[in-house]
C-alpha cells in the first residue's frame, strides 16, 4: 500500500504529480486492498479505520472521474483535490464542434 497509515494526505502527496488516469488507478487499487485488509481484521479500531481511508479513495476517485461535489465541502479529500488538481467540472470527452466533421481538413480548419 502507498499509505502505511492509511492516511489520504499522504497518499495524496505520493500521487499529486502523476496524470489523473494514473491517480485513479492506484486510488482504485489502495481502496481495492484496504477494502481486502478489513474482510481479514478482526480489530474493530482498525477496521473502522481502513473503512474510512477506502471511502475516501473512492471519494477522490469520484472526483476525478466525474468532478462530483460533495454535499459538505468541508470534507478533507475535498480540499485536498482542490488543492492540488482544482478541477471543478468533469474533463470533456468529446470535442465538441459546430457541426459535424467529416473530414480531418475540417479539423484543422476548426483548431
């Protein structure tokens, strides 16, 4: 795991120079072994501890994806993504043109 401690701040500093693809990659597989790590504790302190580091993983993975914003912006994953991404609406997956291309000249002329 990135985090020993299950701490998203450190997590979040360990991932805030790599690509948004890569961040949810590695937040998917932290929360995937978080998630695996409570199935086999028996310690209720420390389950309830990997609880909350997966919801927050899969909270910034939310916010990556889909730019959702949570209902209490107070939330501490919620001001550490605006800190270091800042993203406030989901990326464009398409581009959007004023009418349709049929051709790549027509690309170029738009770009």
């Amino acid at each position: 795991m990135i985090s020993k401690n299950c701490s998203i701040e450190e997590f979040v500093k360990a991932v805030k120079e790599k690509e948004p693809q890569e961040i949810i990659y590695l937040a998917n597989q932290e929360a995937t072994k978080s998630d695996r790590i409570i199935l086999k504790k028996r310690k209720k302190a420390k389950v309830e501890q990997y609880q909350n580091y997966s919801r927050q993983l899969k909270d910034l993975i939310n916010y990556h994806r889909y730019a959702v914003k949570p209902r209490r912006k107070t939330k501490i994953i919620y001001n550490l993504y605006m800190k270091y991404w800042g993203q406030t609406e989901p990326a464009p997956t398409v581009l959007l043109l004023p009418k349709p291309v049929t051709k790549l000249e027509d690309i170029q002329k738009t770009a």
